[in-house]
C-alpha cells in the first residue's frame, strides 16, 4: 500500500476535523502535499457530500442538501517540476471504500443514489422527477443490491468522478466569464443553467483572512467538467486508468474527489453515480512540454482493463423530439433523455416504479452512446441496458412480462 | 443461403434496371414481396448513393452527389399478420458486401467514406471541412484498408445503416409538420435544418400516375431516423442482432438498405460509414400487441456477438463550449463535436491530414459515449479510439510522436 | 471478393468431379496452384467426409464412414520463392458455409457433428459412448441450432479445422517413425494408437502411375497435427487470425480444409465439431528466415478480433483420476474427459441425453483449459460451458432443475 | 468492510502467533469459526511459505524452502446447517494483498513466483530448469511489474489457489489409499509422483496431543486439487467468482489460503502464481441436497465480471512428442510442456533469458487450452501470450527482433 498523502476522518464532517481540503477550483489554493514525478501514493476521500446523506429510507437528506458544500475534494496534490505546458500522467492505481471500520458513516459498505429536486439542482429528467428520491447501496465486493431495488445486482466500475489540475487565473477568468453569460440569458432559471462562485461554505485548503475572501469570491465552483478534467464522471476512468491532464499552473495541482462504486453513462439522476467515501492510490508523473507535442488541451485518457464484462444488452434508442412533439436540430441531450424515457417505460412494465427505473439506470453500468448526430434533424442516441443485471428475464418475448411487485425508493416527503 | 426476395443487378443503377424498392417512406408504397413470421430470406442492397460514388482518386462524385437519390432501399417486404401495435422482430443474421463478381461497381470488394461539402448537406464537422473528401476503402474478409489512409487497418462491424417499418398516415403526418416547422425556423440554412418531401427522383416501389404524384408529395425522406427505426446509423446493429421494431401499418412493411462495412459513432462525416452494395440475411418474426405489452413506442434492440474486440482505447473528452469560447447548455451535440476536433488535433501529429483524421473517425469502430449529461453547464461527451487499429504505437509518451508523411486522401477540385 | 483458386462442386463427390486435392501429407503432391506473396485468394473446400454423411436422422452414415477417405484438402497452393527456413503468413480473412444453392449437399445452410463409433475411430469418451451418434446443426447466418438439441443455439466461431504446409522428405519420414513406433507398442488396439499410411482411398492431387503409388505408400494420414500444422482444430483460429507456419519445402505447399461453423476446445466426439464445406478467403506472405529468427519450429498464430464474445460461464474441473478411482500422475488429457463427465452428467439433469450433451461439448464454443498442472499428482482441467447458450437458465440454484423431454439426437441401429 | 473470521500478524509466521490455522485436510480439524448461512466475512491470509520467501535478488529461500510447510490455510469456517450431500456456495467478493503497513513481509505490496529445484519438488518443465530461481513482483494497485523481469507489466488476475471443503473420513481414507498406491510405483522418484501424509510441520488448527498425533499421521496433503476442490490453482475464480463445492462433513468445513496476485494457466514453475498474504472477502450460503440434484461430485463455478481484457494473443501450440521425439498418445500434458517451451523459445530472442520467460508464463495472465484432443496420436494444446504485457512490440515481422539486454531473475547459488 502506497504512503497515505492525505488522509481523513470518515467518522467525521470534514469541517469538524482539522484537514486541509477544497471544494472550489483557484490557482491560489495552496497544496496540500508535494510529490516527485513518478510516484506512488493515496488519498482518503470524502463522499461528495460530506456524509450529509444516510443509510436510511428517507429522502429529505437528499432534498434537502446544500449544493454550496460540493465537491468535497482531496488535494492539491503538487508534482515537483511540472509546469504550465506539460502533461500530468495520472495513473488510478486502485480505489475503493473505506476499508477500515470507522463508524456508520457514509463510504464504508455502501453508498447511495440520490434524484435531486428540481428546485435543489434538479437532474437529466427533473421535469419528469421533480421530488427527491434516493436508493442505498450495499457493497459485497465488488457487487452492489440495494433493498430499494430488489430483484437486480451488479458489478460495479468504480471511478473518481472528479479528478483535475488547479486552473490558470486567466483560465479561472474566462470560466467566470462564459458561465456568467450564460447564466445572464436566463438569470431566475430553477434549476440554474450555471453555478456562480459562491463564498458561502467555500472551503480553500489552508488559506484564510482576506486571502480567503478574495479567492473565495473568484473560485469557480466544481460541479461541471472543464478543461482541467474536473467533474468529468466519466464511469470509464476506473482501475487501471491512465488520464493525460493539461497542466496550467506551476506544480500542476492535482486534486481528486467524488468517488464512484458505479455509474451510468450521464450519472442522469445528477447524483446518479452509487456515490461513496473511500481511498485512491495514484501514480502521477509528467510528460515535459506535452500539451504540444501532442496536441492536447484536455484531458486525454486510457481506460483500465478491469471493466466488467456484460455481453447482452437491452438497448434504447431516442430521436431529438421533445415529449410534446416538437422537432429539434441534432439535439443529443434531448435524444439521450428519450432514450432514458423509453428505457424506464419498458422497466415499469416489469414492476419497477418510474423512480426506482430511473435511480438504477444512473447506478448501473449502462452505456450511453452517441450513435448518430449527422441525420438531419435527428440526433439518435442509445442506452444499453446490461440483461445479466436483473435476476428476472427482462428481454421482450411473446409471452407477458412478469410484473412483480418490488417495493419503492426512498421518498421525501 | 436463405431464399433470395429482393435482387439486384450491382452492375447497374436502380433505374437501369426494372426493380422495386424506394426512397421515401410512406404506408403506401406497395410491398416487394410478403412473407409469413418466422421466416428467413435474403434481401440484395444497393449502396445508399446507387453506384455515383466511384473507386477512384478524386473526391468531385461527392461534391456532385444528388442527395435527392437517397437512401436506395430495398422492400417494403410485409409480414403476414403483422398488425399496428405490434413489435416486428427482426434478426440480422448475416451481411456483406457483394458477394459475386459483377463488374466494376460500389459494393464488391471496396467501400467508401465521404465528407459532403458544406452546400451539399455538409457533415458533423462541416465548419471546419467545408469542401468534398473521400476515401476508399478494400476489403479483406472482415478487415478494412485504404490507400488514402495509409498506417491503419481494422475489423469492421457490419451492419445496415437503415432498417425500418413504414409509418402510418397520420404518423407521416406527424413527421412533416414538425419537421417543417423546424425548417421553418431558418428556411434558407446551408445545410438545412431538415429536409422537406422531394418528388424529384422519388422512388416508389411500383407506384405510378397519380399515386406515385401524390405519395412522391407526401413522402418522407429517408435522411433522419424516426420512430419507425429508419436511418438509425447504429454501429451496433451488426451481425447476430436482434430489433424489436413498432409495427405502424398492417403489414409492418419492412424496408433496409445503406448498407456499411464499418462505422464510428456518430457517422460524423454524414457519409462517414463505409458504403457498399452487398446483401443482408433476415429473419423475422412478431409478437403480437408487443408496443402495449412491453411499453415500447420506438426500436429496441439487442446487440450480436461478434463485435470485433478492442480493449485498449485513447480516449478524448469534449465540452459544450464552442470553438470560439462560448458557453452552451448540456449540449452533447457540441461536446462531441469538440471531442472529435481534440482527437483530429491529436492524430495530425503523428502526420495524418485534417481530413484523413476526420474520415478515419468516421469509418473506424470508435464508440463515442454520453459521459455526462447533468453537470451543469457542461456536458462531458468522450470518443474512444482503439489504438490497435494503428500501425504505429499513437499513445502519448515522454518521447516525440513520429511525424510520418501519410499523402492525402480524394479531394474534390 | 477475391479469385478462386480451387474451385469444387458442392454436389458431387471429389472423385466425381475431375478436381484436384489431396487428403494425405507428401512433399511430392505437386501443387493445385501457384501464387506470389503478399496474395488474396480463395479456395473452395469439401467438407472432411467429402459429403457421405447426410442431413437426416439416422447415424448410421457415421457408423459407417470410411476414415481413409479424410481429409479432403484443398490445395497445395505454392507460394513463389517460399524456402525452407521461411515462415509462410497465411491471415484467414474469411470463411462460411458455401454460398450458392447447389443441391442437397453438405456444405450449405447445415452441418453436422458425429461420435464416431469405438470400432470406427472413437472419440474421447469412447468407453462410455462407443456407439455412433449424430446432430445436425441448421445455419442462421452465424447462428446454429439443431432439432436434435432443443433449446440451444449459439454463434459459431467458424476455422478451418486443417492448415498446413508440406512435410520434408526427412520429416515425413520421421513422422512416419515415430508414429509406427507408438502403433507398434499395441498394434491391434481398438481404437488404434496411430494411423499407418493407407494407399486405399489417397488423394494425391494429379499424381499417377508408379509415382502414385510410391507416395500414397509414404505419406502421412491427415488424422493429426504436428510441426507442419495439420489437423490442429484449434477453434480460435477464425476470422482475422493471422498464422506463421514454418516452411519445409520449397514453395511452403499449403493446404486447407475441414472446415468448422464452430467447435469447442478438444473436438472431444472426434467428428466433434460442426463440419461444412464451404469457403475460405486467405491472404499469404513470406517472412524470410523467419523460423531462425524468431526460434519457431511449429505454427505461431494470433487469434482474430470477432470471437463471439460470452462472458457468463458454468465451469467444470476434472482431476487425473479415473473413472474407477485409480490416481495417474499430472494426466490433463484424463483431468478433461473428467471434466466433461461431469458436465454431461450435470446437463442430464437438464433433460439432455448424455449423447446429446456430449455432442453439444463437441460443437459449443466451450473452452477447455489446463488450469494446472503441476500439483502432484493431480492435473485440474476446466471446461468452460457459456451459460447464454441455453434457452433456459441452467445455473445452480436452490430450486429444482426444469427435467424437459428433449428428444434425442440422431442414433445408429 | 465484513468481520474479520480470521485475522493473522502479517510480520510474523504462524508458529510465532498463537492462531488456529491448518495446512493439512483432515474431517477431524476443529473449525476456526462457525457461521450461518448467507454470512459475509473476511479472512486473513499468510502467503503459502509462511513468509519464508523473501524479497531480495537470491533464490536461495526458494532453493531451500521446506514442503512441509504449506499451504497454510485459513479456516476451517464451519456453515450451520450444512451437511453432506449439499452444495457450499461461495462467493469470492474480493481479496488483495496486505491492506496494512505491517512490516517486512512478504504479502504486501509485492509478491514473489519461484521456480523449484528439481530435488525440491520441481516443476512443470524440471527437466529443463533443474535449479531454483525467483522474480520479485511489485504491486501497483492491480498492475504487477519486476526488476527480475524488466520490459512487462500486466493487470493481475487475484484468486486463491486454493480453496475446499473437508473430506469425509471415508474420501481421506481414499485419497491416501489411490496416491499411495501411484506413490508406489516408484517410490524414489524425484521430484516424487505424490506426497505421503507429513506429520512433522503439520498444523492441525486446535488439535493437541494424541488427537494430533493421529490426524497428523492420517491428514492429506494439501498440494494437490481433490473432489474438495483444494489447490487448483485455477487463475479464473478471480473477483466475483461463486463456486458450488460439494459438502463431505456436517458444517463443510471451508478452509482458504495460497492467494495469489495472479497467474497463467497451469501455474507451470510450481510456485508460478504471484504468491502473496492479504485478505480474501467471503459470501457463502447452501443448496441443500445440491449434489443429487445437480448431479455434482466435483466443485463447479462461475468466473466473475472483472477479468483483464486482453485481445490480442500471439499463440503456441504444442504436440504429444516428447523433446527427443518420441510420439505419446494424446499427452495433453506433453503437448502443454512443448508449446511451453516454443514460447520460452521465442521470448529468448527478444533478449529474455530462458529461466525470465519461464517465471513470465507462470505468473501472467497466459491461457492455456485443450485445443485437440482426439486425432490420434497427437494432442494439441495451445498457450495463449498477450502481447500487450510487453512494452516492445514482440509479433513477428519481417524484420530483426530487438535483441535487448534484460538482465536476470533472481538465482540460487
């Protein structure tokens, strides 16, 4: 086991224990570590919320979550030598929940999916799921249940959900700027089209006083990807990865969070991975001058060869027609969320409630593909539902699907 | 060899030879032949542009192709007690190219891939490739090279660009009133934003007189996919398949042509799957009062076995942030579009042209995936490249990539 | 599609028809054909029986066939300035069942597999099926089933069951030598231990007269592989796969045959896998010196990339103990017959004959492995059964297996 | 994280710490712990050798390692309820080095493969490799590479090699009566045909005085695999791997040990797995009656999801003549030991020494395959190399192979 660089309490809030740590992304967050290119060692993560979410069979936790408190984030990590131009080699070298026994806290032997709220962050599907709902995972190995969602198991594809390098000021800048002005198109939109830099609840490693304040007021907020890598959720940067990271800042300030046991393709429930506390053992080393000689401004990467292997899939196609009819150009959001319809529809008919449909095709291993965008107007896309998932037969036959009663997700109320 | 129903002349083009088959949908187009469920048969395609495109060094037959011609499809085949509300069960069990010798034409022992010009449908990428390219690929067995692209091979993943059932009345209906409505939008667009009902170069199957007048006036094209399936472009409909598609009309009326030895998601150069002419061995088969039983209101499918088995990828990610910085909302579309510019940046460094890059995507078994779809502003879309398909070693390394002279592919004058 | 090279007529015998061909090893078959390196070509092969065995319900066809008519071997086929000392590249780029209706042969849309009785050849559980025993499997496309197994249907994993290129005079010689050594140490064992030369029923290309005669006197039986390749039936070697046979003679003298739809490690009935006539497409190439530089005294190959891809197995582990209790010291050949025994008798349960089941061990894409060999005194062999095969679900469970009348394949009198 | 059933000080032997534990099976053995079915726990491991093996550049240990010695087991847990006639279920969740910074010792973050001397056990290929030799592995997460073996790394395939039940006195009784009796057939031999029970060095869990005395004089072996399971060494039963053992005694008494990091088919220097301590998490339950229902004598499983992917194989096969040419019936065995040694053959001339490439096939993960089994007198067994665990290319070409200096694996004196 690598040497363990930044370590935590998981029987405890971050901000009840004395540790560094972010939850925004600024040049001027200070590391928390140092290392030499070509080495190896861990980090211990937070769950993304902070283990304000609990194994339990309600869902007010998840409605009522402060967004401001994410992504609790590990790091930075800084590489001696590595500078603006070059390429962070990142290798994930293992990852996992909490290993020890530290109490009954969020990222030990399990984990949850959660639906947002529409007026809490909302998610792929919010006009169609605008409540909180939630499902609890449990861990047996390598494989997930849940009591919410009786009736499939699977193996899961554990990944960071947000790895990335520390922004250059002016890169930080431009951010600000396109998300501003998206933002200003429609500035009262529940949910929001953007995140604006919020102080409140900022954590910024060990920075304080007015140095604080001021990079507070400019940190850009971490839920979306960017060209840092950032919350990419990208459920294929499991075991075995290899992420070629730009560099923008002088020690690359690498940092990493949001730990995954599993996830869909498009984490569409927004909180659609099994979210969890845990460790990540890294190897990181730096290619000089990189983001030239290859022609990279963001992040590039090998998956790992451990993926699970599902062969049969139940595969949804959606077109980029909205639910009412209305015709849209090449939108491959909209023909994904179709797709995601359809899938849930065809679930229902199987017992699964629209909640419990939509929860698993978040947590589970589905594939997501983008399998047409040039034939005018319609985008089509696919989701491919693993079969070997479900403990029933779920494939379409003459005969009548067995409709069996399988209880519910965890509700608010 | 299952019974052949549907046959061509490849040495000739459709209207040479006394044929059916068509190239709009409508539920009118009497059927080329009736079969009974559970049959097997064998249906001859032409290659979607109908031999235009030819094996040569110039890319001037796809800046002059008539997209009017499109898609040359053979059927409409019915099935004998299909009825609306059922599901047509289609199994692709077999597919290639031309199997016999029959002179020189498309869909023997090459395909090809182009890039439409931007003021002649355009592409994916057409703002940055506005003009006409194409490259032309041999067959060996399954395996794919081409002296336009030199330094690659691959197995292809064969498949039907298009298979669908005909829609009925009031669902064409529904198809041209919001189609047009978005072409209305912008009516003068280059390319279009969709493509109205063209009776010129109609072809009906064995219509004539004012019937053909009247469905040549009503009839959709073929370009986009709809809730018939349609042009569907899914790299994964390959050999082994099975389609669960909604029946419309009595009969289903079953039609496949654009036929393709190989494609990347997305088929992003438009004509970005490898063309041919070659045959297609169905069987078929229905499940009566499926739509309503099993919930499904568009093609369902499960993939075959033998898809060709990569493991090792490189992988880029995209934003939606356009080219010139400005944010967008959730928009795959744009987010996979800059995936596919980061890789064509990527691959010019090992010596391939923009254009020979862009092709390659097109026609190569890539999967581009919806990695993230909720992380507001920006969606995450990834393009995986199977390294193995390159003759070079192409992944990044702390040496320098070998900048090797790769020619061109056709260019149009 | 490229030329043919060795064309034959699927309905009639090769005797029949004025063909060349061979069906024994001798450097002095002159060749069918000659072609250059780096060359695509056909051959049109017969399958093994040349036809005698029929697509009905009685095995007595293989309780009668006549082993000195095996194998029908397509070729020689000489490749210019191939030298001893070479390594001949021979990429099997495609292979099927023949294509063109051409009468009620074997050899197009079906196939077979056979137990050879213990008096005629016998198979690898001989003792306890020393009857003749048959199925005959029904094409769809890639797909096979058969009415003599009900309820199972997989992709094939189609090769060519016999590769090679000629023996030396000195090799052959030593063949003969070692063989008839081993056959003498129990001449009249029942199956025998090596097959003699047998001038009865040789095929030896254009040879006649007294050179006829001397050949057929010297050359090899085709029954088993060795350092030219041969017999080797090794399933994995499908579509793509790529081949370096040493070469022994001038011009290499490759030829093929015993096609397979599909096969499962060890070809355990003997006639254990799917035969056909049929195709296969080639590509070859000379690697000068390529036996000395690489150290390769007996074939080198790499699988191709389109194996049907099962992930979920039902794994059975032999050990070298015998039927009757006595332990043999590290004997796989034992732990594997062992193994499937075991899984014969676990599929009974099922409702499977055991002659069914053996037959479908034979045919399946089961593989066999040598999970290890060197824990005295126990060899552990794994038989690997794809559980997706079965239309039922044969996995152990707590219930009671589903014991359905299956029928039984095809028996002799 | 399950309760830990069984914990062990990794820096210290057993025989240091006062812990049950067995290396012997034996009906009479008291369990180490009692659970109900549907239990999850973990369990504790020593590497098989005690940590007697160390991690320097000498093989001495391994020249000088004491068989009497191993394996030592973990258990044995009794299940409630279990009696003989059911089937154990058992479900390998996870397992993995030594999670703890605790010292020293072997079973961390590294692990070791040895090829035995001759006069010390020997090997698979003994006769070739007479003396001791070791390569040193260090774990990097789930990758493994050596300074004994520089120029690889590969993704680790983690299983036990040896799990079971306890045998019935009756089955004890049978196995020391049929090794016995091949033991006697040439009673000096060396390495010996089979191992006699040992009582010096024998751990028999609890057991004191007369009682161990006597199970010590009566107790089997542990090397080889048996109708318990035991020691097969079987590389598949990987992560997410269930397996149904046969239940010989009231409570089954399961015992587990002898992890390994990974390893090929056949485990071919002896101790060719990667050997290492660490922890192995379980799920078990039980099909009563199972055995009869299943018709199962013998432990069958189910490989888990998460296998490394390896595509691309460069593959040798073996024949059943021996090295001096003289032809063997259908030796599966002999035909594993040739395509063996043509790949140690090979792997020479890309500069590793014969003794680097023999550890290599025993430790990576290599497929070995019954490929033919029945044409007579050859058998065909082929050894499947991934080529992606090299960093240089090692496919033959037509040009000169890179003859690199790569050192030596560790040596006896």
């Amino acid at each position: 086991m690598p040497e363990v660089l930044f370590s935590v309490d998981q029987s405890q809030s971050f901000t009840e224990q004395n540790v560094l740590g972010h939850n925004r992304w600024h040049p001027d967050i200070p590391p928390a570590a140092t290392v030499r290119p070509d080495s190896e060692f861990r980090l211990e993560c937070r769950e993304w919320f902070d283990g304000t979410i609990h194994n339990d069979d309600s869902a007010n936790d998840v409605r009522d979550a402060d967004l401001s408190l994410v992504h609790q984030l590990s790091g930075p990590i800084a590489v001696e030598g590595a500078e603006p131009g070059d390429l962070l080699v990142v290798d994930v070298l293992d990852l996992g929940p909490v290993p020890q026994e530290s109490g009954p806290v969020a990222g030990q032997s399990w984990g949850y999916t959660g639906i947002f709220a529409r007026d809490n962050g909302g998610g792929f599907l919010t006009d169609h799921f605008p409540s909180a709902y939630k499902a609890v995972w449990d861990f047996h190995g390598h494989t997930a249940t849940s009591r919410h969602l009786p009736g499939v198991s699977f193996t899961g594809l554990a990944h960071p959900g947000l790895m990335g390098t520390a922004p250059s000021a002016e890169m930080l800048s431009r951010w600000n700027d396109r998300e501003g002005a998206l933002r200003d198109t429609d500035p009262t939109r529940v949910p929001p089209l953007a995140l604006p830099p919020e102080p409140n609840n900022a954590r910024l490693g060990g920075l304080s006083g007015d140095e604080y304040d001021r990079v507070a007021g400019e940190a850009a907020r971490t839920a979306p990807p960017r060209e840092n890598g950032g919350n990419q959720d990208i459920k294929n940067l499991s075991r075995g990865s290899r992420v070629f990271y730009p560099v923008y800042v002088p020690g690359a300030k690498f940092s990493v969070g949001d730990l995954h046991f599993s996830q869909g393709d498009g984490e569409i429930t927004f909180c659609g991975a099994i979210e969890m506390g845990g460790f990540i053992d890294l190897h990181v080393d730096v290619i000089k001058g990189g983001m030239e000689t290859f022609g990279v401004s963001a992040p590039v990467f090998m998956p790992g060869r451990i993926e699970p292997r599902y062969t049969e899939f139940l595969t949804f196609a959606g077109l980029s027609v909205t639910e009412s009819g209305e015709q849209r150009y090449l939108d491959t959001t909209l023909a994904y969320r179709r797709a995601c319809l359809h899938a849930i529809e065809y679930l229902t008919k199987f017992g699964y409630t629209p909640e419990q449909a939509y929860l698993l095709l978040g947590a589970a291993p589905i594939e997501g593909r983008l399998s047409g965008v040039v034939d005018i107007p319609n985008a089509c896309a696919t989701l491919y539902l693993p079969t070997a998932i479900f403990d029933d037969d779920i494939r379409p036959t003459s005969g009548i699907p067995q409709r069996v009663d399988r209880g519910q997700c965890a509700v608010s109320n």
